[in-house]
C-alpha cells in the first residue's frame, strides 16, 4: 500500500512542480481584465442614463499645409484633446500595487462621436490607437490629425490676404442632453496659445477665437465649438517674385517714350518689351492662385499692364503712321512726280533734268537768236515783243518748271515741318495721358495693397 501511495506521490511531482513554475499575470493584465471583463464599447458609460456625459475639448493648430482657392479647401495639422468621464472604469490603485492611469486600446472603449463639421476629405495621418484611463475614471484622448476642411476662401487681396477658416466640434447622434460639450481651457488662452504652431511657413497665425453654441434641429438641441482658425499670408515672396518685377518693365516702358518717334527703334523697343513681359506672365502663371468665383486683383492688376503695354505699342504706331503719312503724301504731289511722268521715265531723276537743261544752254550759247523780223519798210515800232526760236521757248518753259519745283519744294519743306510738329504735340500729349492713367491705377493699387497689409 505504501508502494502504491509513493508510485502516485512521483507521478504527480511533475505536474505539481508546473503548477508552482506557472509565472502569475502581472498587475496591469489583471487591472486590464478586470475593467473590460464585462464592459459593454457600444453603451454610453453612465449608471444613471439621464445622466450627461460632458465631452471636454482642447484644440491646437500647429501648421498649415495648404490652401486651394480652387477647391476652396485647407489641409491643416492640428493636435486634437478629448477628456471625458466613464463610470465603469473605476478602480481602488491600493489594490493594484499603487497603478492610477493606464492606457487602453480605443476600440475596446466607449469613443465619443465628434466630428468636424467641415471635412471634405480623409486624413492620410493616423490616429493613436490608444487612450490614457485613470482610477477615478477620467480618459483623455490626444490624438494629431490632418483636417482637410471646407473654407470660404477671399483671395481678392492676394498676396496681402487674409483668412478665417471655421472648424466646429459636435456630436454627430446625441444630443445635448444625452453628449455636452465643453472647452477644457479658457477660451482667451486658447486664443493667444502659438506655442506650437511652425511660423516659417507661407502663412502667418493670428489667433484662434472660439465659441459654444447649440443647433436646434427637429426639437433637439446639438452643442458645438466652433474654432475660427484667423491666418495671414506673408506677402514678400509674391512682391519680390512677382510685383517688383512687372512694376520694372512698366517703368522701362514708360521711359521708352523719349526715343524718339520718327525712327523704328521705339517700335522694336516696345515690342521687346511685350514678348518680355508675356514670357513672365506664362512662367509665374503657377503662382497666382485660381478661384472659380472671382479673379484676384494681382490678376487684375498684370492683365491691365498688359494693356496698357499694348495701348503704348498701339500708340507709336499711330505716331510713325502720321510722320511717315505726309511724306507719302508730298511725294505723290511733288512737281518733281509732275516732272518725270512728262519728260521722262518714272526712274529719272531731278539730276538728269538738270543736266539736260545745262546742256541746252550750251547749244543755244554756240548759235545765234533767230528773231522772224518784218521787212525794213514795215518796221514802224518795237513796241510789239520779239518772237524766239522753238528751242529757246522749249528751254524757258524749262527753267520755269525748275523754278515752280524749287518753290513748292520750299513750300513743302515748310508743311513738312510744320506736320512734324503736330505729330510731336500729338506724342507727348499721348504719353501724358499714358502717364497719367499708368500713376492712377499704380497709386490705386498700392493704397489698396497698403491698407489690406497693415490691418
């Protein structure tokens, strides 16, 4: 019997030496077991239901990451804080070796549904699986998201824009009887709170104003937080890339002016110019902003120099057009025109007529005048003039044309100038108009500009 008793005694040693090597769970697994032993993730976490869980709310803004005026839409990171009361994960820490906080899986827990109201997009950041739990019940959910949010975006006043982008807080099923919602700091110091927002940036954060409100909505009440995200765009890279430049090429155009007109070098000027000023518009096209409602006025403001570069080419035109109009015009009334057309070919030159009238003198020098006198019986007077020989009357009608040429040469010289005046008077009093409105529009847009950045 004994042998029987000790066979049983080294059977059973192994099994008891296992049990005595098993390691215990820890004091968090236990704590861990014991809360979600029989919690239930899908029940609002209050024993009395009439009872409101008030859902605490902190936000801050850290950067923006874009703007799209097209699809007026804004990416922004922001470091988002939930804290809120469950009344079924409480514990005494004496009896868990002193342990007051612990973290949980958020999919095992009741999450409250709030949303932003303005999404548009899904977030590519994802989210921290995991929440903080202490004894008492408190759970503080912080989490960074990448909101892509709806905006109503004003990009009128680019690049000395300003924004005010809204991102409000509700929940999405409860109303506010069954899910309040609260600010866990101060509105003011919510505000002012810059701390952890990256000012390198193209944009500029000026402060975060927010408010509580409730929606009415088929006889319940919704609490929101609406945050006003307030940014300014820091203008210098648009003026020092864009601005400066086009306002250089304005004033290279309006000094173009003093070349002067009569010559095709302003012309050629002020076409270089032009083909200038369209290659920096097409190759900083990327940098203006698109909105499908309105133009900026930056748009506005290269679209007019446009113009007005081709109201300045336009009007040199005119000007060349006139001076060289009345040279065209006393050429085909000249004496000279009158002169080829009868005497010659239309390649003659006045020269050539000279030289043929020179050389009739010379004849009429070696020959005698031959006068056809009556006889000496019928001579009574010389009151009745002498009658020439053909060639001298052909050589006087010459020398008479020769003359009316050198005076309606003389006359035209004169109306020439006199044209070239007026289209002198004409020049400048188009330059001065150009001028004129070129300063108005100028000063209208700085002061606009001026006005918009330093408020």
């Amino acid at each position: 019997m004994a042998a029987v008793i000790w066979f049983f005694i080294l059977l059973s040693a192994p099994a008891v030496q296992l049990i005595l090597d098993k390691p215990k769970r820890s004091t968090l697994n236990q704590l861990t077991r014991m809360l979600l032993r029989q919690y239930d993730c899908g029940v609002r976490p209050v024993v009395n239901w009439t009872d409101t869980t008030v859902i605490y709310i902190d936000f801050i803004i850290q950067s923006i990451l874009d703007v799209d005026g097209q699809n007026q839409k804004v990416t922004t990171s922001i470091w988002y804080r939930q804290i809120w009361t469950d009344e079924f994960l409480v514990w005494d820490p004496e009896e868990f070796d002193g342990i007051n906080e612990i973290s949980l899986s958020s999919d095992a827990i009741w999450v409250p549904d709030v949303i932003i109201t303005e999404f548009v997009d899904s977030s590519p950041a994802s989210g921290v699986p995991y929440v903080y739990v202490n004894s008492s019940g408190t759970i503080k959910n912080y989490k960074p998201i990448q909101v892509v949010a709806s905006c109503d975006l004003h990009l009128y006043a680019f690049p000395f824009d300003k924004q005010n982008c809204t991102l409000t807080f509700r929940s999405w099923l409860h109303s506010v009887k069954e899910v309040d919602l609260a600010f866990w700091r101060d509105p003011k110091d919510i505000a002012s709170d810059k701390r952890g927002f990256m000012s390198d940036g193209e944009w500029e954060l000026l402060s975060v104003p927010s408010r509580y409100w409730r929606l009415h909505v088929d006889d319940q009440d919704y609490a929101l937080i609406q945050f006003n995200v307030l940014i300014r765009r820091r203008p210098l890279q648009y003026v020092v890339g864009l601005l400066i430049p086009s306002i250089f090429l304005m004033i290279v155009d309006v000094i173009s002016f003093y070349l002067p007109p009569n010559t095709g070098t302003r012309i050629s000027f002020k076409v270089s110019i032009l083909l200038g000023y369209t290659v920096f518009r097409v190759n900083l096209m990327d940098e203006i902003p698109v909105t499908a409602l309105n133009t900026p006025l930056i748009g506005v403001f290269f679209a007019v120099c446009m113009a007005l570069l081709v109201l300045s080419l336009a009007k040199s035109i005119l000007v060349v057009k006139l001076l060289h109009h009345n040279d065209k015009e006393v050429k085909e009334m000249s004496i000279s025109a009158c002169l080829l057309d009868k005497y010659g070919s239309s390649s003659q030159s006045f020269g050539e007529s000279m030289f043929t009238s020179v050389r009739t003198l010379d004849e009429m020098d070696q020959s005698s005048y031959e006068f056809d006198l009556p006889p000496d019986e019928d001579l009574v007077s010389l009151s009745e003039p002498p009658r020439f020989s053909p060639r001298l009357e052909r050589l006087l009608n010459q020398i008479t044309t020769v003359r009316s040429y050198l005076q309606q040469e003389e006359d035209d010289g004169s109306a020439q100038s006199d044209w070239l005046a007026l289209c002198y008077k004409v020049d400048r009093f188009l330059f001065r108009f150009y001028l004129v409105v070129f300063v108005a529009y100028s000063t209208t847009l700085v002061s606009l500009w001026g006005s918009w950045s330093s408020v």
